[in-house]
C-alpha cells in the first residue's frame, strides 16, 4: 500500500510538493531543532529528512545503492529548487555520530572506525558509470566540492 501511496503523491505537480516539504521543514525544525549539519539538513517528520544538495546528489545517492550494500537513505523524491535541488530521503536507524562519539569506549571507537573503512572500500570499488573519458559528477555535470566551501555554486 505505501508503494501506492508514494506514486499517487509523486503525481501532484512538484510545485505544491515543494510548499509541503517547506511546511515539513518548518514543522521538522520546531520538533528537532536544526541540525548540525552546515549543507542544509533538515530532520522530518514521519523518520525522514530533507536536503538542498546539488543537482547531481540524487543520481549518486541511486549509483551508490544500485550498485553496492552499504547503510544508506532512500532517496524518495527529488525537486529542482533555485540553488540544485530539494532531495526527501529516508532516516537511517541510530543516533547521530557527533553526538555519540566522545561517550564511545575504545572498543567501540576501533569497531566504528572497521565499519567505516569496509564502507570506504565499498565506495572505491564501485566501477565507473558511463560518462566517457571524463571526469564528471554521475549527471555529466561539474563536481561540486562542499568541503571546500559551503556554497553550492562552486563547480570544479
């Protein structure tokens, strides 16, 4: 019934999907409060959240599970906004790690820090997608480096 439900909502035009997604925020953004997350996160209701991203999130998010098993969102929609797009994605179980990590033991510090490696080299190994002899985001279009800057304009 759910998968039913999500295809009858993604037929309502992108642009009142967009107005309740903004309502989510607000709504998200009292229950929670904001999240430390300085590339425009956003907890939900009903255990998910939203992201402005650049345009080319929602295809790598796709790639990445298509392709390898690692713990991650669901991408459920995906709406072009101003600065990329608006990506409503699933929750992962847990809590988050900025939050946790100082209370963790050593041991438990030494199984996260397994965990992430066996994901990285997942990630790695992913082969290259079809875009030529390139170097390019997933879409074709320029890579766009947050860590260097937080804007979501500056293209490689």
């Amino acid at each position: 019934m759910g998968v039913w439900l999500l295809y009858l909502w993604l037929l309502v035009s992108p642009a009142l999907r967009l107005q309740a997604y903004q309502t989510l925020i607000r709504i998200g953004t009292w229950l929670y409060g904001h999240t430390d997350s300085p590339h425009r996160c956003f907890r939900l209701p009903f255990n998910l959240y939203a992201k402005i991203s650049h345009k080319a999130g929602f295809n790598t998010m796709r790639y990445i599970s298509e392709h390898i098993t690692i713990p991650i969102p669901r991408v459920i929609d995906a709406i072009p906004v101003p600065n990329g797009e608006l990506s409503i994605m699933t929750r992962l179980p847990g809590e988050p790690l900025g939050t946790e990590i100082y209370t963790m033991s050593k041991e438990e510090r030494t199984l996260l820090a397994y965990d992430l490696k066996r994901c990285f080299d997942r990630l790695r190994s992913l082969p290259p997608p079809n875009s030529g002899p390139k170097i390019c985001a997933l879409g074709g279009g320029p890579i766009h480096l947050l860590s260097c800057t937080n804007e979501l304009s500056w293209p490689l």
